[in-house]
C-alpha cells in the first residue's frame, strides 16, 4: 500500500449486501469481521481488497 | 433475495443456509442480520454443522428457542444444509423482518431434481418440516411455545427431506 492509499477511501461489501466505508485499514477490518462474526468466514486482506472498490475511481469512472 | 456478485462471498464443499423465524402476534416473520432472507455461513471441516450454526446464530442474533436442519439441496457448487432457526421476538430488534408467505414446494419428478428451487419454497418445507416435529418430537413440542404450534398447524407436516 503507498501514501496515496492512506488517502482514498474504499468501499468493502458483502455478498449478504452488507457494506463498509473507510479508510482502506478500516475497512478491512471491519470486512474480516463481518465475515468471521456473521458467516464464519475466513477472509485475508487480499480478499477484501481483490473485492473492494476506491471510491474515487467509481466517482470518476475509472478503473478500480 | 438480493446478494451482490461483486461483493465478498462465502464459499466451501459446505454451506448452512439460515433461515431466523419468529412469531409476530399471529403469523411467522423471516428476519436476520442479512435481513429477510436466508443468511449463509460457510462451515469447516471439523466443527459439527449443527454446532456451527448454533454458535454464530448465537453470538450474532441470540440463543435460539431451536434449531433444526430441515433440508439439503447441491447448490453455488457446495451441498447447502438448510436450518430453521426460532427465536423469540425480543431478539429481533431493529433487524428488517417481513412475513413469509405460503408457497408451493418445490418437487422432483420421479428421478430427477427440481429445476429450480426458490428459497421461499426452502422456508415452505422448513415450516412443514417444523410442523411436523411439533407433533413427532417430544422436545419440540415441549419447547415451542402454544401459539406458534397453532400457527404451525396450517402447514401441512412434513419430514426432512432433499430437495436437489
């Protein structure tokens, strides 16, 4: 992760329609636990993130 | 049901599909943390489903009044076990709840599956699966409350049974 990152907000949604938004280090953490506490789900990091969007890209159109 | 594709998903040979009931005044609501639809957990290798299941329903709405598995279906390339779980209405508590109604199940023909199976024909069976504990299980029958016995008995009774 570089600086940049630190700076853009990602948004992490379950399949069950659940969603976060944050910082990339909340988000994740707040993913890894609605999976583990809700659907007894072991995510990592690359999982919430392979499946997570930026915000800013979406508000430009561009890619993730 | 609404799930999202694109969002993080639960996967494994082994899937428990939850479906949280509870009785509002005079008939039966579907309710959940993932709202009025069925809630998936995956499950492991060594932990009993019925464990499994019991432990997250537990920690995450409440201890159920029961639980049953009613049902098995192959879908989302796993072999999806469906349960039943009751609660009481106190554990509800701002989840969205919506009442469920009656449908038609879902029936194989002699030899081969249904074509479709819909989760609302899921939740048919489990009632009449339920249903037809509350009349061949002692502890069922000691352990849902009078009421929802009554509701019960417009479902016409039925055993666990494969649906796929």
């Amino acid at each position: 992760m570089n600086e940049a990152d630190d700076q853009r907000r990602l948004r992490a949604r379950c399949a069950c329609g659940w969603e976060t938004v944050g910082d990339v280090e909340a988000t994740v953490a707040a993913t890894i636990d609605h999976g583990q506490r809700v659907h007894n789900m072991t995510a990592t990091r690359d999982d919430v993130l392979a499946s997570a969007e930026w915000l800013e890209a979406v508000e430009k159109g561009g890619p993730a | 049901m609404t799930r999202f594709p694109d969002g993080l998903d639960i996967s494994g040979p082994v899937q428990a599909e939850v479906f949280v009931v509870w009785l509002n005044t005079d008939h039966l609501e579907l309710t959940g943390p993932c709202g009025a639809a069925p809630w998936l957990i995956e499950l492991g290798e060594t932990e009993h489903p019925l464990a499994a299941v019991e432990r997250v329903v537990r920690d995450v709405v409440g201890p159920p009044l029961l639980l049953h598995s009613t049902s098995w279906r192959r879908d989302r390339a796993s072999v999806i076990l469906s349960f039943v779980a009751v609660i009481e209405a106190g554990l509800v508590d701002g989840m969205e709840s919506a009442p469920i109604d009656r449908t038609e199940l879902a029936r194989s023909s002699a030899t081969a599956a249904p074509v479709t199976i819909d989760y609302r024909q899921v939740v048919e069976h489990g009632l009449r699966h339920m249903a037809w504990l509350a009349h061949d299980d002692r502890v069922v029958a000691e352990t849902l409350p009078d009421d929802w016995r009554t509701v019960l008995a417009a479902y016409v009774p039925e055993p666990f049974r494969h649906l796929d």
